[in-house]
C-alpha cells in the first residue's frame, strides 16, 4: 500500500512540476518605470557591496571614492527619471 501511494505522489508531484502553462510565450510587459525601479535596486546593492569591501580595506580611498561618486550620479539619474514618468502618470501601471 506504502508503494502505491509512493508512485501516485511521485506521478502528481511530476506532473505538478512540468505541466505546460497555457501560454508558454506569455511574458509580461515591462514598462520603462518597472526597469528603472530594478536598476535603482542595483545600483543600490553595488553601492551596499562597494562599502562593505572598502570597509573590508580591499579598494584605495581614490578608487573607493570614484566608483562611489559615479553609482551616486547614476542612482541620481535614475531617480530623476523615475519622478518624471511618475509625474507625467505612466508610473501608475507598474505598481505592485
């Protein structure tokens, strides 16, 4: 009895794990607002990352100090961008 029900699990979990969607080229769409959020979140772990290291004494305070400045302009930017679009509406949809 322990077997049976061993292989009906094993089937149903089989089955569970690799039955196609309905649509297997369905993607959703990314608005420019939903990209930048994700590149913010990157900027945002390099600039985690890089202080840690350089707390760890792996970069000189020059390059420390350069790396930090150009994430900092680049998480400006893309912050800035991110206001616009939201102003002008089109950050409304890619809200979670």
């Amino acid at each position: 009895m322990g077997a049976i029900a061993g292989i009906v699990l094993t089937l149903g979990l089989f089955v569970f794990i690799f039955w196609p969607e309905k649509n297997i080229f369905f993607q959703a769409d990314k608005t420019r607002i939903d990209y930048l959020r994700e590149r913010k979140d990157v900027i945002y772990d390099n600039l985690r990352d890089l202080n840690f290291e350089y707390l760890a004494g792996k970069y000189p305070e020059q390059d420390y100090a350069e790396q930090r400045a150009s994430l900092e302009d680049e998480a400006a930017q893309v912050l800035a961008e991110m206001e616009a679009l939201e102003q002008r509406g089109m950050g409304a949809r890619g809200r979670a």
